[in-house]
C-alpha cells in the first residue's frame, strides 16, 4: 500500500472517530437536558389559593378560565367563612390567601409568619366598596343620627375599621359609636332591613342590593381617603422552599386577567355572578370594579390598619408594616 493512501485512511479514520465522538456527546447532552428540565419543573411547588366568594378574587377565577396560569399548577379553593380561611391557611391547607390586613396580622401574630405579595383590591379608594346602610323606615338621614345607636358589624374587620373611619370622619365621637356584634353578613343586612338594629356596616354586594330594595345609603369609602384593601397573604415557608417561582407565574396570571377585566368587564359578568355569588336582584346590574395590577401594599395602607387594631385591643403587641418586602415586625 502506498503512503499516500496510508495517509487517507488514517484520516478517514480520525474523521470517522470525530463524528462518532460528535455524535455520542449530543446524545448525552440530549439525554442530560431531559432530566434536567424535568427536574427544573418539579422544583417549582404547586399552588393552593384560599379565598371566599368576594369579588376581589376574580382576576384569579379569570385566569382558571382562560388558562393564564401556563405550566404553574394552581388550585382556588373557596371557604365559606374568614375563620374557615384563616385556620386552613394556619395549617398549611392553602399556600396562600386572598383576605385583608387584619387577618394577615392576627395570623402573624399568633405565630404563623406570613407576608403580603400584592392588593387584591383597593388600590384607590374607587376599587371595592364598604359603607354603612339603614332602612327606610329608620328615620336617619346621616351618620351624625347613629349617635349612641347600634350599628351592626363585625369586630376587627374591614366593615368596622371602615366604619370607625367613616364615623370619625363625620364628627361622632368615639364613645357615641354603638357597635352591635353580628358577624354573619345576610344576618346583618336583614337585622338592619328589618329595623332591628339602627343601621348595618356592609360590603359591596350587600349595599348594592340595599340600593335595589330601597334601602339608604348613608356612606361609603369610595370617595376621598383610600382606607380598605383586600391582600393576597402567603405563607412565608412556602415561598422559601421554591414557592417564589410559583408566585411569579401566578402574578403574571393576574395580570394578564387584570388587562382583561378593565377592557371588558362585562365579557366576565356571568363568572363573577357565579363564583362570588351575586344576589339575583343585583346580578345583571352590579358595577363591575376595575381592578390593579400586582403591586406590594403600602405603608400608608397597612400601617394605619395596625395601629387601629392595637388600639382597639385585637393586637395584643404593637405591629410595623415594611412595605420594601411585604412583611410584619411584632414589637418586643
């Protein structure tokens, strides 16, 4: 054999040695990728979102329906009343809660440690609404003739902070605020309708049913200073064990669904009439709120919340709110 064809073959080999090589490593790397993006996706945790049947939670129930939430693994799951909410979310049922300030402070108080990701709504006074209603048959025409009468409401709620603030507001002493306890929302509206108590502290669904019956609306806290929120809460070891990458995606989720509802709120009657069940009279007429993109709550939100409720004794130690991350700090 000549050298000038020893020569060729010895290149054909090297050649032939260089593409197998060639080829083994793409499959390697083809068959290290696969595990690795498996992987990769089983790191980021499902998510279970508590809520009540309120409509602040429907970006969320938009979403579900039009199938924002991609490859995040998301579950709504709806509770009848707070204290259902509160202990599920104490437990560690639900990874996260769509509530209020108040019980995201109560549940850091009692030891679980919690944090808030964005408002839900209220974002400006205009988004979501509580006021306070008496009948027609009452004989009050303002707040100032609910001096020294019974009011009801709920403690340590959005209703009675929102009361105490409305009431403020109106020049009526603190010790003329008469507050009758009925935590049941229907058993409230109907107590005041059927003049048992003076008038009633009620969220929106309830008012604008109020409205339709010929109730009276003596205030609300749609105008001027922007004092309720509704949060999304969520669970701090949750987010610190991959929870974060989770709650990215969900925020993304709300957003999108957010865009939705403010272009075209009445493309999204039919589902907000079934999952925060509307009362029928108000279901084809209710105002549709616009609602905020994800946003941190402020300081100057959720800081005045505190203070009330160490004042009014529902904190047992005063409470700080930072708004760079979301978190509570619980005074020594």
């Amino acid at each position: 054999m000549s050298n000038t064809m020893k020569m060729k073959k010895v290149l054909m080999s090297l050649a032939c040695a260089a593409v197998l090589a060639c080829g083994l490593a793409l499959a390697g790397c083809s068959g290290a990728s696969e595990p690795q993006e498996k992987a990769e996706e089983a790191q980021v945790p499902a998510m279970r979102i508590g809520t009540m049947q309120t409509e602040d939670a429907l970006p969320f129930w938009v979403a579900e329906q039009d199938g924002l939430y991609g490859d995040a693994k998301v579950e709504i799951v709806t509770f009848q009343s707070a204290q259902e909410l509160s202990t599920a979310f104490a437990a560690g049922e639900i990874d996260a809660a769509m509530t209020d300030v108040q019980q995201a402070a109560s549940l850091k108080l009692s030891g679980v440690d919690v944090q808030l990701a964005w408002v839900t709504l209220g974002a400006e006074a205009s988004q979501g609404r509580f006021g306070i209603m008496t009948s027609p048959e009452s004989g009050i025409k303002s707040l100032a003739d609910l001096a020294g009468k019974g009011i009801g409401v709920g403690s340590n709620t959005v209703p009675e902070y929102v009361m105490d603030k409305l009431m403020e507001a109106a020049g009526v002493p603190a010790d003329q605020v008469v507050k009758e306890e009925i935590k049941k929302m229907p058993v409230r509206y109907e107590s005041m309708a059927n003049n048992q108590v003076a008038a009633a502290a009620l969220p929106a669904s309830l008012l604008a049913l109020g409205e339709q019956t010929g109730m009276v609306l003596l205030a609300d806290d749609t105008q001027g200073e922007n004092i309720s929120q509704s949060v999304l809460a969520v669970r701090t070891d949750w987010l610190s064990d991959g929870g974060d990458k989770t709650l990215d995606m969900v925020r993304a989720a709300w957003n999108e669904a957010v865009t939705s509802i403010n272009a075209d709120p009445e493309a999204y009657r039919s589902l907000l009439v079934e999952k925060a069940n509307l009362p029928a009279p108000v279901a084809d007429t209710y105002a549709i709120s616009t609602y905020p993109e994800a946003a941190l709550p402020t300081a100057a939100m959720v800081q005045p919340v505190l203070d009330w409720m160490h004042d009014k004794g529902y904190l047992a130690k005063a409470m700080t709110y930072d708004e760079s991350n979301g978190t509570f700090s619980v005074a020594e």
